[in-house]
C-alpha cells in the first residue's frame, strides 16, 4: 500500500510535468491523472477528461462520472474502493477525439498506473480503452460483457470491457447492458488475479482456454464515442 502509494505518486508527479502533447499541453487546465484507491482490486479506464474534469482534477466527476457513481452504488461499490484512470490524462480541445499520437504519447503513463496500483481487473469504459489494451480494433457492441486475460506492462489481469457511461446517457437501452455487465463484477474481483506472465513490458488479450500470447501491435485509433459533459454528441457510439 506504501509502495504503491509513493508509485503513484511519483508517476503522478511525471506526468503533471508532461509536455508530449504539445496541443493538449497549450490547451488543458490541469493533467487529471487519475483518482481512488491505489490498491484497488478495481480499476476503470475512460477515454479523456472532459470540461468537468479538467477544471477539477479529477476523472468522471461530469455526468458520466455521476452516473458511473450509481453504478457501481449498484453493485455495493462505493467510488472510494475502487482506482479511476483515462486513455488521455489530458482534456482534447473542442471535445474531439483522442488523436492516435496522444494516444501512443500517453500510453506509458497507463501502463505504470496498472502496474502500480496492480488490480485484480481493469475495466475498460468504451471503444477508446477498450481498443487500446485489447490491441484490437472489435467495437464494444460486440466485446462488451466478456472477461479476458491481458497483459498491460507487467500486469496480467482480467480485462473487462463495457460501455461508456456517456454511451447510455446518449442511449438509455445501453444503460440495461451496463448494469447487467456491471452486475458480474463482485464475482469476477472474487477470482483473484490471473497468474501473472512472465515480465515483459507490454500487452495483449487471450481467453481462458488459449496458450499465453502478448501482442505488441502500436496504438490504434480508436473509434469516438459518448457525450461529453458539455452536451456535444460524438458519433460512432457503437
Ligand atoms: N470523464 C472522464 O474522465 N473520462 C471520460 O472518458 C469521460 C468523462
């Protein structure tokens, strides 16, 4: 807990110093690094700041972030228990996508924040982080609910893919599918962590029944997804 405590800090303290993004760098207000416990069991992963969190500091405190909140008050969760993190650590302007250089530019900083906080699973909120440590290009209609193994630096966990909050604010059928998803967390935490792969610093999926395999292919681009909490619809939700 101390150790993870002093790593997130300190990885935290790069990463409030980061200047990779030029744009993001001229743009933000502050990097929001991430929030909660640092030895969860839990960890989401979003896609990038919004207005709301780039003028707190803090991920998903806009209406995703309220409505990511009651879910997980759905499943006896509270916010304090469990570790918040995005794709970007900083807000794009304009409310546009996540471009694929920030993407890469930013991606160590994900890595070492999984390492350091080392939870059991990873929640992967929409397309962008989903795509990002699947190091896969299927879409979250498809994959959302289904647990796999994944390696992302040094940490082997169950990864688990669901939709953006922002995706059922934008579309309330999707917000059924997220609290069933959301409802099989408690047991998938109670599994423990998956055996951890030999080190290597990189990432990559299998399911249950297949022989250990880390890819390594670069970021993709993900597609956009969700409202941001400035209202402003993106598209290519699903
Ligand atoms: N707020 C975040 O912190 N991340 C998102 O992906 C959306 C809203």
């Amino acid at each position: 807990m101390v150790k993870a405590a002093a790593g997130e800090g300190l990885l935290r303290a790069q990463a409030e110093g980061c200047k990779r993004c030029p744009q993001l760098v001229a743009s933000r207000s502050q990097v929001v690094f991430g929030s909660g416990a640092v030895d969860a069991d839990l960890m989401f992963v979003g896609e990038a700041p919004g207005a709301t969190e780039d003028r707190e500091g803090v991920p998903f405190v806009g209406a995703s972030g309220k409505l990511l909140d009651e879910l997980l008050t759905g499943i006896a969760i509270d916010r304090s228990q469990v570790y918040i993190a995005n794709v970007l650590k900083c807000r794009p302007p304009d409310n546009r996508d996540p471009r694929p250089d920030e993407i890469a530019n930013c991606f160590d900083y994900l890595e070492r924040q999984v390492e350091v906080i080392a939870p059991i699973v990873v929640v992967t909120l929409g397309n962008f982080a989903t795509k990002l440590l699947r190091a896969d290009d299927t879409g979250i209609t498809e994959i959302h609910g289904q647990v796999e193994e994944c390696t992302v630096g040094a940490r082997t966990v169950w990864l688990y893919p669901v939709f953006h909050p922002a995706a059922a604010l934008y579309r309330r059928p999707n917000l059924e599918l997220l609290r069933t998803d959301f409802a099989q967390l408690p047991a998938l935490i109670k599994r423990g962590a998956p055996e951890q792969a030999p080190l290597s610093s990189s990432r990559g999926t299998r399911r249950e029944d297949e022989e250990p395999v880390v890819k390594t292919a670069p970021p993709e681009s993900p597609e956009p997804e969700g409202t941001d909490d400035d209202g402003k619809p993106q598209l290519d939700l699903f």
